[in-house]
C-alpha cells in the first residue's frame, strides 16, 4: 500500500503524524473530547501533524449535519488540525483495491454464514462478546451463496505494547477468528476501511479509546498482510457514564456546548490525568488553556485503566 495518496503534501515522512477519526453517528461529546485532546496533546507536544478523518462509511448510522459539528466544535475548542478532513465515504475505491490484493494473494474468501448460524455453531466468545468464528466457509461455500468476505487468521500470537495499556496479545484464530472485510449489508468493514487509511495517510501514532484496544490485533495483522508499517499505539480510557456503559449518544451523552470551551477542555484535562492552575481554568480563551496542557502533556500520566467515570456535578454531566 506505499503507492496510497498522502493527504498532506509530499517531501520526507514525518516523525508524527497523528489522526482524530471520529464517526459521524451524533455531535462530540466528552468521551470523544478526550480522545481528540489526547490525541492533539499528543502530537503537538511532539511537534507532529495531527490529522481528522470523518468515519462515515456507516451511512445508516450517519447523523446528517453531525460531521460539521463536531468539526465547528474542534475549532471552537482550539483543536486545529492539519491539511484537509478526510471523508471515508469517498474512498471507496482505496478499500475495494485493498480488498482485491487481499483476494488475489488468497487471504480473503467468501462467507455464507450467517449472525445466528454462527453463534448456534460456537461457544467461543471474543472479547466484545461477540462468538468467534470457526472457520465454517474457510474451505469452499458448499453451494450456498455468499454474504460478506472474510480474512483469514492464524495462530500466531499477535502483541504489541501500547503506550497507556502495556502489553496486549491475541491469537486471532482462537480469540476472534476469521474476521469480516465486506459486510453483508454491502458496505466495507471498518477494519479494513481503518488500515488502508491509516496506511495511505502515513499515520505514525494512534491515539484513540480503549474500547479500540481489542481491535488493534486485528488491524496489525492487516498492515502485515498489505505490507503496512505499523504505527504506535495509545489507548486513552474511554469515559464512562453512572451506569458503567461507554458514553455515547446512544447512551444519551450530551453534545460538548462550544462556547463554553474551557470548562470542557478543563474537564477532559483533568480526566487525563492533567490538572490545569485554577487561573486556566476560568480563562476566557482555550489558547492559553491548551498552550499550557501541551507544554505539562505526559502520556505517563494517564491512568492505564480501559474506562474511567466521566466527572459529574451534583449528579448531572458536566460540562
Ligand atoms: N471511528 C471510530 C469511532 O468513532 C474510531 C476509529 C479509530 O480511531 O480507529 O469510535
């Protein structure tokens, strides 16, 4: 996948060159602030390009309007990002041509199966819960016809040292098995549609929540299967509401208000691990707020734990 466009310019690779890439499915909230803090915190403090890539290949679960939301709210917010916002639902000829090398090197093969036929045909649980596939259309269809493509995994172990989490491993066959690429509902998997970004737009360092951490195995043995460098990875804890679910707007998590900027940024600073002076955090303006968080940025100082409550004011969300 070297031959990929860049999205920013040309000349020598950079050192960083992080991404945001949020799905467009409702408005930022403070669950994806933290990621998108982090993830800026992370890369200019590095000095490095911080990239934002708009997730929208789920057009059913799109929000219209959403995308243009959170983008205004990253600005309100101070979070300016590098060279041009990416949509995924342009792309899909970068993932179909993936998706065709995949197939051509007999990595990828059609599947019949379907939800229900596989969890009556496994007790193998993955990590989100979901069964693990066995492997049923590995070796021909039997007649039937097809529904999605599939990859093929093996029993390698796969690990890798995240920055926040430690050491993670999984042997895909046994922990996940054969994974989805086309899904039946004819769209691109995010898997596959996350590696050939990530990939083609050079990203050096991911920075994103933990509820991605379980997922990062399979996407490495992807970048290997397309001949992509692998970058760093950094799981932030994901932000999680009184009843210990993952917020989001299913979940009824409130849109960030961007013109109360810096009591927001102050909140997922301090969710981060980052506590602001007192004097910071009543300031007018995020610039000072943000000029500050990137020079006392330490991703050491996160806590390594997957999910954290997210700060509350006599019992409501703040901000
Ligand atoms: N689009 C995904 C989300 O909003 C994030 C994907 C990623 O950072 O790899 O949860």
């Amino acid at each position: 996948m070297t031959e990929g466009p860049q999205a920013t310019g040309g000349g020598p690779a950079p050192r960083y060159r992080g991404r945001f890439a949020p799905s467009p499915t409702g408005p930022l909230h403070f669950g994806s602030l933290v990621a998108a803090l982090a993830g800026w915190l992370d890369a200019r403090a590095a000095e490095g390009e911080w990239l934002v890539r708009i997730e929208d290949l789920d057009q059913p679960r799109t929000q219209p309007g959403a995308a243009d939301a959170i983008l205004r709210t990253l600005e309100a917010l101070g979070l300016e990002w590098d060279g041009e916002v990416l949509y995924q639902s342009m792309r899909g000829e970068h993932y179909q041509a993936a998706l065709d090398a995949l197939r051509r090197a007999g990595y990828v093969y059609p599947c019949a199966c379907t939800r229900t036929e596989i969890s009556d045909s496994t007790a193998q649980l993955a990590p989100d819960g979901a069964p693990v596939y066995p492997g049923t259309c590995r070796n021909g269809l039997a007649g039937r016809a097809a529904r999605a493509l599939r990859v093929r995994t093996d029993t390698v172990e796969l690990s890798f040292e995240d920055r926040i989490q430690g050491r993670v491993a999984q042997v895909l066959e046994r922990d996940i098995g054969d994974f989805v690429l086309w899904r039946a509902d004819g769209l691109y998997a995010y898997q596959l549609a996350v590696v050939v970004d990530d990939c083609e737009q050079g990203i050096t360092h991911i920075v994103r929540g933990a509820d991605l951490l379980d997922s990062t195995p399979r996407q490495i043995h992807l970048q290997h299967l397309l001949r992509c460098p692998t970058p760093r990875y950094a799981h932030v804890p994901v932000a999680l509401d009184a009843e210990g679910r993952k917020l989001s707007k299913q979940t009824g998590a409130h849109a960030i208000d961007p013109t109360a900027a810096v009591p927001a940024l102050t909140h997922a600073l301090r969710f981060l691990g980052c506590s602001p002076p007192g004097d910071l955090s009543e300031a007018a303006a995020p610039a000072a707020l943000l000029d500050w968080a990137r020079c006392a940025w330490s991703a050491d100082r996160i806590p390594r734990q997957r999910g954290l409550p997210m700060p509350t004011e006599k019992g409501t969300q703040i901000p």
